[in-house]
C-alpha cells in the first residue's frame, strides 16, 4: 500500500507543469499561494529568520517562490512543484510573475514524503541569466546555498558567501532534509500564456515588464514592503513600462494604486491559508 502510494505520487510529481493550457484562475492561486509564502518567510516567524531572509531579498536580482514543493520516494524518489519568478528593476519595482515547474529525481535507499515551501534569492547576473536561459540545473549551471528554516540560520551568511542563489526551505514530512542540487528549474509557458492570455517570452515578463497582471499586485507589494531601502526610489518616480496587449484591463503603473483582483488585499490581514482551501 505504501509502495503504490509513492508511486502515484511520483507520477503527479511528474506531470507537474506539464500538458494543456491550464485556466488562469490555476495561476492566480499560484500566485496566492506564493504571495503567502514570502509574508511567512520574510515576515514571521522567528527574528533571526526575519532578518536573514529580508537582508536576502535586499540583494536580490529577483526572487523565485515554490509554495508547495512535494518530495515522495520509495527507493525511487522525486520532488516536483511550481514556481513564480518576479525580478527587480533599478528602481526597486518588482514585476509580474513569470511561471515554472521545479523538480529533480534520485534514486537510492529513501521512503517517506515531504511537503516544502521554498523561496530563492538570486543574488548574481550569473544566476538571473541562467534562470531566464529556458533550463537551468541547480548546483551545475549555478551555485546555491541552502538555509532549512528552523534548522539553525546561524551559518546562512557564511553558506550564501559567493553563492549565486540562496534558497530558503520550510520543510514537513518523514525526509530528515531537502536537497537542492540536481533539481531544474524550467519555464511553464503554458502557465505564463494562461496568466497573459497571451504567449510571452519570460525576459519580457521579468526584465522588460512588457507583461502586466493586477492580480500580482499583493506579492509585489509584499516584495517592496521587505526588500525596500534607502536607495529605493519613491513610488511616484518609479518608472513603468505599459501593459501590453493580453494584460488584464485597467491596469495601474507600478507604484500607484490598482484595483485588486480579489476581496482580501495583503495590508489589514492579507491572504490566508484559509481563503485558498
């Protein structure tokens, strides 16, 4: 029984950012979901963690968030889930997400399952280009420093030293760890056609901002909120590169006010675990 529950699970592991076009409403709680991972890793929690994660994102080039992560292994073991990559502009704008499927596969004496939040800082041009090159092989292509929340952040900086991305893990389950090397990364183009309603480059989503979905707002207001400095530039001087055509209408420049494209705004209680059962 054991055996064929992994064993199912590897099989929707593998199908993970696969297939058809999914609704754009899949992506929306995508982006939720990732919305609520970075208020919990970069707002909460324990204060050591706090600060570790926020300094982070203050040197980020951009941020990569997957809020569900499953690892599930019975000798064969595999870890799949999806993510959303925004990226900063030099006036401290963050832009819409782009979309990709995480995974890797071992093979080895392992049983158990895991369930993952995690949250990378890509911290080097190295790192965002290589992301941005269609597939990209952790530990290979890039280098990566991994931090287990709640596994001690004592040496986060010393690891992260040199490091092209620094991956932050919040992990439940039977495996003892997370293991990131191995794992790639790879655009879901489906995902982003969904989101835009139109089909769009990845460096045109996260680098030109040619791409525009109000529904992200939350999750850029939630990477400003944590990632500004004093170098940022005020709202009102940030420039904004306009939607483009498949973008959702009325939408506003960065930095001013957009209507929000659900009930629950991130200020004054934000999105819940509960609002996205």
């Amino acid at each position: 029984m054991r055996r064929a529950m992994c064993l199912v699970l590897l099989m929707a592991l593998a199908a993970c950012g696969g297939g058809s076009i999914p609704p754009a409403a899949e992506q929306q709680t995508l982006v939720d979901r990732a919305t609520l991972t970075a208020q919990e890793m970069l707002g909460q929690g324990d204060p050591g963690v706090r600060q570790d994660t926020q300094g982070s994102l203050r040197r980020s080039r951009a941020v990569m968030i997957c809020p569900r992560v499953l690892k599930a292994g019975f000798i064969l073991g595999a870890q799949g889930g999806s993510c959303v990559l925004t990226a900063r502009d030099g006036a401290g704008s963050w832009s819409s997400p782009a979309f990709y499927s995480f995974g890797s596969g071992s093979l080895g004496l392992q049983i158990g399952l895991q369930d993952a939040q995690l949250m990378f800082f890509i911290l080097t041009d190295k790192g965002l280009n290589a992301v941005l090159d269609n597939q990209v092989k952790l530990g290979g292509d890039i280098s990566i420093a991994l931090v287990t929340v709640g596994g001690g952040m004592g040496g986060a900086t010393t690891t992260a030293a040199g490091a092209d991305v620094v991956a932050y893990a919040k992990t439940r389950g039977l495996y003892a760890g997370i293991t990131l090397d191995g794992a790639v990364m790879s655009p879901y183009h489906e995902g982003n056609q969904a989101y835009y309603g139109r089909a769009v480059a990845v460096r045109d989503i996260v680098l030109s901002m040619t791409a525009y979905n109000q529904g992200a707002d939350p999750l850029r207001a939630v990477l400003m909120q944590y990632g500004a400095s004093q170098a940022v530039v005020p709202p009102s001087a940030q420039p904004y590169a306009a939607p483009a055509q498949g973008s959702v209408p009325g939408a506003a420049p960065y930095g001013q006010a957009a209507p929000p494209a659900y009930s629950a705004p991130v200020t004054g209680g934000g999105i819940t675990r509960e609002t996205l059962h």
